[in-house]
C-alpha cells in the first residue's frame, strides 16, 4: 500500500487557501491594531471569505485522507500525520491563552481536521452515496439540533450549541465535517474515474515553486500570524 503521488492541482489549491488565509488574518490585525474600522471582519465578504477559506481546508483534507488512505490505511503513517496535526492544534491552544487573552482556541481548524481525520477512517471502506448523505446531515444538524444542554466548555466542540462561544478561531465538528467527507467522496470518485492518475504528472520547476505554499501548509499556518503580529508592532513602534 504506497500512497498517491502528489498531484499540483491539489497542491495548487492548498496554495490558494494558504493565500485567503494569509489575508484574512492580516484584514484582521490591520482592525485589531486599529488600522481599519472595528467589526470589518465580521461584514458580510470577510465573514463569509473566511468560512470560505476554512472549508476549503477541511475539504482538501478530506480529499488528501482518500489518496493517502483510500487504498488501504498505512496506520504509522496517519498516526505520525495525526500527532502532526493534534500537537499543532494543542500549540495553539496554548499560545492563544496569551496573545488572545479571553477568546481561548478551544477548537479551532486544527482541531476540527485532527477530530474529522479520525471520522473519516470510518468512510473511507463506505460508498460514496452513504458518505455524502452523512456530509449533508453533518451540514444540516447545526440548523435543526441546537440545545443548550450543548453550551458546555466539554460539549461546545461538537457546533450545536444554543450560544457560539467567543473564541479566536472557532471551527466545529457540526457542520465543518461536512465539507471534509465531501472531500472524501469526491477523492474516491476521482479515483474511480482516473482523474487523479491524469492529473499526476511531472510539472515545471516554476509551477512547483507556485505550489510551495501548499505542500508546506501546516508550517505557513503555525507561523504566519506570529509573522504578521511581529510585523505590526515593529511597525508601530518605527512609527511612533
């Protein structure tokens, strides 16, 4: 059981999600350092940019399970990914107690992606037909299931919640599994189509340094904000 190779139009995606993270959160400290209105962030185009940019994430992670997995798990290299994954997520959690004092990451995208890997083993045997229905329930859920039995710090994970929490990045498992199983329906159907075996093939030199961003995701996401964030109060501080 090898893995599939990469393929750059997923790598090029991943790319494009990198660069709508990357001005997301830079539109966000331009309002959190003053520099544009209070609230810009929560306009229709950045609230709706940024779910945007999240489900494309989860749905290009779903899509990567299938071809890393779909074949026939390789179990020590999922848990190495995983622990990748689930570490970055607890490193962030940490760090946001002191650089988001009072919006604590208790999910966020990392975690939602390390929670949703571990659901899609259960698919990834499961016809296509079946996987997405549940993609759909886990969308629908949210809208028709709230109760405030579910506002608890231990239960707010799961997005069905009468009040959303106040955090810093808040991405959970209802309905954000749904955009990561549609990627696993779609992995499997382009395996069965012979899509992904057209779209492995050998790329230039400059198209790969175009994917760059998204074959070193993780990495960019950890250290993006910290960039950024340093970058403003240099800013201010060679203003003043």
């Amino acid at each position: 059981m090898t893995p599939q190779p990469r393929i750059a139009a997923l790598d090029l995606a991943r790319t494009l999600a990198v660069v709508g993270m990357v001005i997301f959160h830079f539109t966000f400290d331009l309002q959190m350092f003053g520099h544009v209105a209070p609230g810009t962030t929560q306009l229709p185009f950045w609230y709706y940019f940024a779910r945007l940019v999240a489900g494309s994430f989860l749905f290009l992670a779903g899509v990567s399970l299938w071809l890393a997995h779909g074949r026939g798990i390789r179990w020590p290299a999922f848990w190495r990914r995983f622990l990748m994954v689930a570490g970055a997520a607890a490193l962030v959690s940490i760090a946001s107690i002191w650089v988001t004092p009072g919006g604590f990451i208790w999910f966020g995208i990392l975690h939602a992606i390390a929670i949703a890997s571990l659901i899609g083993l259960l698919f990834l045997q499961l016809p296509t037909v079946i996987t997405l229905a549940v993609a759909a329930l886990a969308f629908a859920l949210p809208w028709v299931a709230i109760d405030a039995r579910f506002d608890s710090l231990w239960l707010i994970w799961l997005g069905l919640a009468e009040t959303r929490p106040f955090m810093a990045d808040y991405v959970p498992l209802l309905p954000w599994l749904a955009p990561f199983l549609a990627g696993i329906a779609l992995g499997r159907i382009g395996s069965q189509t012979g899509l992904w075996a057209r779209l492995t093939r050998s790329t230039s030199p400059a198209f790969r340094k175009l994917t760059f961003p998204g074959r070193h995701s993780l990495v960019i996401y950890l250290l993006h904000q910290p960039l950024l964030v340093a970058g403003f109060i240099a800013y201010a501080w060679i203003a003043r």
